[in-house]
C-alpha cells in the first residue's frame, strides 16, 4: 500500500473518505476540511492506494516537534484490515523526529495502535 500526498485532483475522493467519520459530514463542512489542507501548509493530508483505489486518508497538524492527527479514515469495506494502524504507521515513519498526538475523535484510535506496537514510540 502507498501513502500518498494529498492533490487537488483527489478532492472528491478525500471527501468522500473523510465522509466516513463521525461528526459534520454536509458537503459545506467537507469542503470547509478540504480546503483548510489545501490552504494551510502545516495541515497535510495523504490518501492510502491498495492495487488502484484509494481506500482510506490520514490528515495531521505539523508543529516543531510534533503533529496532530486530525482526520482518520477507513472506507467501510476495507475496515478491520490493520489499515489504520498501517497509515499511522507510515506517518510516523515520514516524521520520525515529531511525536504523535491525537483529538478528542482520534487519541483513542492512537492509543490502541501503541497497545498493539509494544515499545513503539508513536
């Protein structure tokens, strides 16, 4: 699977994946999210690709020696897989020197990933 950076080209599809997570969904607030990655350069997003299709999207906030994450998302069909954890994963490979920190919707996603990664430092 490939983490790839977010593109203007891919809007649609990122909106539709960020669809799948709890809270606001209407296409106003998508939209809103969209554009504060494309916008704002210490927001990044990056899609997940297995064999042709995008399956899921990860979305943090870079500060100096950290970043949040603020958007995780799974598409339905692929859940249970091990995805998010393997997005996580690789994201913390991107930025080996910054710890990870989560939102009220995401911390606890990231601590089940460190449960499951004995002695990782995410």
């Amino acid at each position: 699977m490939m983490l790839l950076r977010y593109k203007k080209t891919y809007e649609k599809i990122a909106m539709g994946l960020l669809s799948y997570m709890p809270g606001d969904k209407t296409v106003k607030k998508l939209q809103e999210t969209i554009l504060q990655y494309e916008t704002n350069d210490s927001w990044q997003l990056y899609l997940i690709k297995k064999d042709d299709d995008f399956i899921g999207l990860i979305g943090i906030e870079l500060g100096d020696d950290s970043y949040t994450l603020q958007h995780l998302s799974v598409n339905p069909s692929f859940r249970g897989e091990g995805i998010g954890k393997e997005m996580v994963m690789k994201l913390q490979a991107l930025f080996p020197d910054k710890k990870c920190f989560g939102t009220e919707e995401t911390d606890s996603f990231i601590q089940r990933c460190k449960s499951k990664e004995e002695g990782a430092d995410l």
